[in-house]
C-alpha cells in the first residue's frame, strides 16, 4: 500500500509532499489511457486496503489527478470500515455543479492533517458531474455524510483540506506546542 502524504509528521513539517497536496490536480485524459487506468487503480486498491477512511483522494497518495474513491455505507463510529464488494464508488474528474441543502458543522478528521479534528461547514446535499471507472459520464446527487464525504474528497482535488475550511481546530494536549506554531504561521 502506498504511503499516505501528510502535512506534518512526527512534529515536522512535510515540504515537499505539501506541495503536491497543496497543488490543484490535473484532469485524467477521457477516454482513459494507460497510464489513467494505472492511476485509478492505484487510487483504488489504497483505499480497499484501508480501515481507517470513509474516502481516498489520489493526491493523499502521491498522484496529483483528479480521481477519488469512497465509501458509500456502512458508516459506523464504533466499527472499522471495512470494504466489502460494491460498497464504494469511483469517480474521476469530480466537479460539484450543485450546493443544496442546510450547512451542517461537523468534526472532520483527514489521513493528511493526522492528529487533528476540525469543525467543518458543509452542504448538505450535492450534484456532482464527472466520470465513473468505466469513463462513462455520471451526474448525481449526493446527501448527507456521504455528501461531505464527497466534498472533502473533492476540496483534495483542488489543493484544500480541512485547515482551510475549519472553524476550530482540535489537536492532543501533549502536540499543543507543535501545533500551535503551525496554525499561528497560517493565520
């Protein structure tokens, strides 16, 4: 499994893969060559071998294009995600062309800002237009968790993760130096 790229870690900062999470990723070639189809599948298999993500956007990986994968139920604090047969969805070349609903606050975690959760405003509902596996068009609406689950996989694309977006950032006690010297530089 490849590793997952982070902003920080062990207590320092990581330059060079925050310049590929940080970068807005490029579009995959439709119809799907080689070297997509390899690419998606990388994106894919990382994310199957994971219990500990509700999605997987390809930069977290070291990829900068625009393909993500998530999971679509089965949601459950007190469990691991587990992946079972078609419980997840692939999509490629995301754009969210739709922001219905309520805005909902709520506590994101991110396989790329480890040991931090982050009040996060999102919509409740979505439309989304893009490409499945296969390279056919999809256009589909999106509620709920599984709406910002797709927004967050999304803002990944686009270089933004939930520092960004966040209102309170909540970090361990015993990290509260390294922490706030980080998110005091961003203000």
């Amino acid at each position: 499994m490849p590793k997952t790229w982070t902003l920080w870690k062990d207590e320092k900062l990581n330059e060079n893969e925050t310049r590929i999470l940080r970068r807005v990723a490029d579009e995959i070639p439709i119809p799907f060559d080689e070297e997509g189809r390899r690419d998606i599948q990388k994106v894919v298999d990382s994310f199957l071998n994971r219990d500990d993500a509700a999605g997987l956007a390809a930069p977290q990986i070291g990829i900068s294009k625009k393909i993500i994968v998530f999971k679509t139920k089965g949601f459950s604090a007190d469990t691991k995600m587990q992946r079972k047969g078609n419980d997840y969805e692939v999509l490629i070349n995301p754009k969210i062309t739709q922001y219905r609903g309520n805005k909902e606050l709520e506590k994101e975690g991110c396989l790329s800002c480890p040991d931090i959760t982050v009040d996060v405003v999102r919509a409740t509902s979505i439309k989304v237009k893009g490409f499945d596996r296969e390279g056919r068009k999809i256009n589909k609406r999106y509620s709920g968790f599984l709406a910002r689950v797709v927004q967050h996989e999304v803002d990944h694309l686009d270089g933004k993760l939930i520092v960004d977006r966040g209102r309170t950032i909540y970090f361990p006690k015993e990290k509260e130096a390294f922490f706030q010297t980080i998110f005091k530089a961003d203000e």
